[in-house]
C-alpha cells in the first residue's frame, strides 16, 4: 500500500534518467527474433502486437480496454510497454494515478477536425465505459447502440492474443 505521495516503482523507474532498459523490454514482451518498430532516427517506439507472447497481448489488450484507453490496439507505444513490462516484473504499479493523469492528459486536449469531415472530431472517446457508469450512478438513463469492446474472455484471449503461424 502506498502512501500519500508515494511513488510507485513503476512511476519511480520512469522518472529516473536511466530508466527502463529496451533490450530487457523486448526479450520480455516480444516472442523470439521479434522486436520494437524503429524510427528512422534509431529509437524504438513501440511493439506491433504480432510481435507479442501471448501474455503480453492478454496485458495488452485489458490496459487498453479498460486501464489507459486507446482508439486502437495494433501496437504498443513505448510507455505503454514499459508498463507492461513492469507488471510482468511484479513492480508496483499506482493504477489509479494512472488512470487520473490518462483523464486529466485527456480533458486538456484540444479537440481536433476529422481531415475530411470538418464537422466530426478525430479524436477517440476516452474512457466510455467510466462515462456510462457515472451517467447510469447519476440516473442518466443508458442505452448503448453497441459494445463497446468484447469482454476478454479464454475465447478472446485465442482468438486475439495467442500468436498466429506464419
């Protein structure tokens, strides 16, 4: 249990200049002989999801639905592999703060034009499911249209996560 204050390990490592280091990263998360895309400048940015064991696609898969949401899944930025990696390496992990700063990061940013329809925003809904749930908690009465995302289920996880021969 933290205390008021208190900096997690994961939030800890992240701050330090050294910080997490890639290589452990993608030995980690990657299944053998893959690793992260690379910029043109030599940087790894993130880690394609074909590139993910099966446990890191499971992880994967629930931070982006529920935890730090994103408007999609086929890749793994950076920071968000450096959390993946620091759950699997059982650090401790604030969650909540997480989520508070992901909301407060969301709410500052200015809203942005769709390039072919000026009239619809390109930006992702952050966290529907939170939406809904304050709404229903305040009688806001709820209907959604559609699921939001499957629940992830044993069939989910070999449907989506498990790596596909080549």
């Amino acid at each position: 249990m933290l205390e008021e204050r208190q900096e997690c390990e994961f939030s800890q490592r992240r701050n330090r200049a050294d910080g997490f280091d890639e290589e452990a990263i993608a030995q980690l998360l990657c299944t053998p002989g893959q690793d992260f895309a690379w910029t043109a400048a030599g940087r790894r940015v993130r880690i394609m999801c074909t590139s993910t064991t099966t446990l890191t696609h499971m992880w994967m898969a629930l931070l982006l639905s529920n935890v730090l949401p994103s408007d999609h899944n086929s890749d793994l930025p950076l920071p968000k592999c450096q959390l993946v990696y620091a759950i699997l390496t059982r650090m401790s992990v604030h969650v909540a703060q997480l989520i508070a700063d992901d909301i407060y990061l969301f709410a500052g940013m200015p809203l942005t034009r769709h390039p072919v329809d000026p009239d619809k925003s390109n930006r992702a809904l952050g966290f529907p499911a939170l939406i809904m749930g304050l709404c229903q908690s305040f009688g806001v009465p709820v209907t959604p249209s559609k699921v939001i995302r499957p629940p992830i289920t044993r069939a989910f996880i070999e449907k989506y996560c498990t790596p596909r021969p080549a």
